[in-house]
C-alpha cells in the first residue's frame, strides 16, 4: 500500500512541535530555579548586611558607653577639687560619636554595707521598706549572723537548729557575702524585701554610709537606728581622699541601638590611681 505523503509530514511535524514544547517547558522551568536562587541570594544578602549593620551599631553604642565611664573616672580624678563632678545623682548628657549618652554618678557610699553595717542599722532600712519592728529586728539579727558580724555569734549547732525550724537545710557560712544576691538565703528574707532594701545596699562601702550622699530610704533607715538607740554615730562624712563611685552609663546610638553598664570603681584623685571593682550591663 502506498504511503500517503502528507500524513508522513503531519506525523513529522507533530513530533517536532512535541520537542519544542518540552524544550520550551525545561527553558521555562529554568528561568524559575533562576529567578527562586537569585531571589534568595538578593534576601539572604540583605539580611547578612541588616545583621552586620546591626552588629556595627550596636558596637558604637557600647564602644560609646564604655567611652563615657572612663571619661567620668577621668574627670573624678582630677587633684582639683572644685574640678571634679558633683556624686549627686544628677543625669548629664553627653554626644559621643554618633551617641548620645545619659550619665550618673552616685557616691557608693551612700548606701548600707551588709557586711559591715550594724544590726541596729539593718534593722532600720528593713523598717524603712515597711517592714514590721519586731521582723525587722528578727532579720536584722540573721544578716550579722549569715556574714559574722554578730555582736553575739550564736554557735553554729544552734544557727543550723534554727535554719532546720525555718525548713531550710543549710547554716549560715559566718562569712561576708560575695554577693548581695546571697541575703535572699538568710533566714526570714522575702523576695519582696529584697527587692525593696536591694537598690540601698552595697559591698564596695564602708561601715557608716555618708550622710551627705544618703537617699531618703538609707536616712530614714538613721533615723530608725537612732530611735533604737545605736550606740556611736551611724554615719560619718567621707574625709578620706580615695571615693568609691557607682557610674550609670546609657547610650543611644545609631539606628536606636542601646547599651547600658553600671560601673562602681574607686578613685584616688591625690594621684590619679583608680580600681575597677564591679563593672555589669545595666538591666533594661
């Protein structure tokens, strides 16, 4: 039988539009993946340079805030008196850079040293915060107790008896604190009390807190203790060179990037010396 030559084209040409078509479909696939790569590259790229740019901001605020503390142990170690900025709480505002920067200073001693204060003296900022006398008197007596400053130290059989009726299975150490987080170990302290006498005590003052740079809470807290009848002064100007200074740094810096430290370090104006003695991010 004879074969009918158009059909023979048809055929032909159906089957090349077929690989044209599939070829076309594959170009069109391709172009796809393309444009699906190039679109994550392009995305990934800029959130590496939004990271970056986050990275570089954030360390200009720091480097700005770090910059701020020691320009304040600078100017506080100027011999000149009359030179040296005021421990009153005051906030200034500096522009570091591209920061700007609100900085505190505050006198250390202004606060109560638990290691070192008397029972009398914690009993009264524990009154001061709202805490009943008799309480106050109870938990004044168990701080000295925990850090051995005890007039009368109480053996510790009996420490230990007593912490065991309170349901606590450990005695005080007898020793200074290492922390002021470690009073919420002592017999009878409560979070709320801790939270409430916290912002009034520190480990980097002596044992009769200045009066001049006393807050309200620390003065109520003499106040206390007088009426208690402490014996000898509660507090005593600071007539000794050397200043122990909380610094308060907080910095703004580019893109609305923040950093911010509490810095306490003690200084020597006589010759310019200063030590580092704590240095924190300050919580938000």
């Amino acid at each position: 039988m004879a074969s009918n030559p158009s059909a023979a084209r048809f055929v032909a040409n159906g089957a090349l539009v077929r690989q044209r078509g599939f070829a076309l479909l594959i170009v069109l696939w391709m172009l796809v993946l393309i444009a699906f790569v190039v679109g994550y590259v392009v995305s990934t790229g800029r959130r590496e340079i939004q990271i970056a740019t986050n990275i570089a901001a954030n360390a200009t605020a720091s480097a700005a805030a770090d910059g701020a503390v020691y320009q304040a142990i600078f100017a506080l170690a100027n011999p000149r008196q009359e030179q040296r900025p005021a421990l009153n709480g005051t906030i200034r505002e500096l522009a570091i850079g591209r920061s700007v920067v609100s900085l505190r200073l505050e006198d250390e001693n202004g606060r109560i040293n638990p290691n070192l204060a008397s029972a009398r003296l914690l009993e009264g900022l524990l009154r001061a915060v709202g805490t009943e006398a008799g309480a106050a008197a109870d938990l004044a007596d168990a701080i000295t107790q925990w850090v051995g400053s005890a007039r009368r130290l109480r053996s510790p059989d009996e420490l230990a008896a007593e912490y065991r009726a309170a349901g606590l299975n450990y005695a005080p150490p007898e020793t200074p604190l290492e922390g002021l987080d470690e009073l919420l170990r002592v017999r009878g302290m409560t979070a709320q009390q801790f939270s409430a006498i916290r912002p009034h005590l520190t480990l980097f003052g002596g044992r009769d807190p200045n009066a001049a740079s006393a807050d309200p809470i620390v003065a109520a807290a003499k106040h206390f203790a007088d009426q208690a009848g402490a014996s000898g002064p509660i507090f005593t100007g600071v007539g000794m060179d050397a200043q122990t200074v909380r610094i308060l740094v907080s910095a703004r810096g580019p893109g609305d990037t923040q950093a911010a430290f509490v810095a306490i370090v003690r200084i020597n104006p006589t010759d310019g010396s200063y030590s580092i003695l704590e240095w924190h991010h300050q919580p938000g």
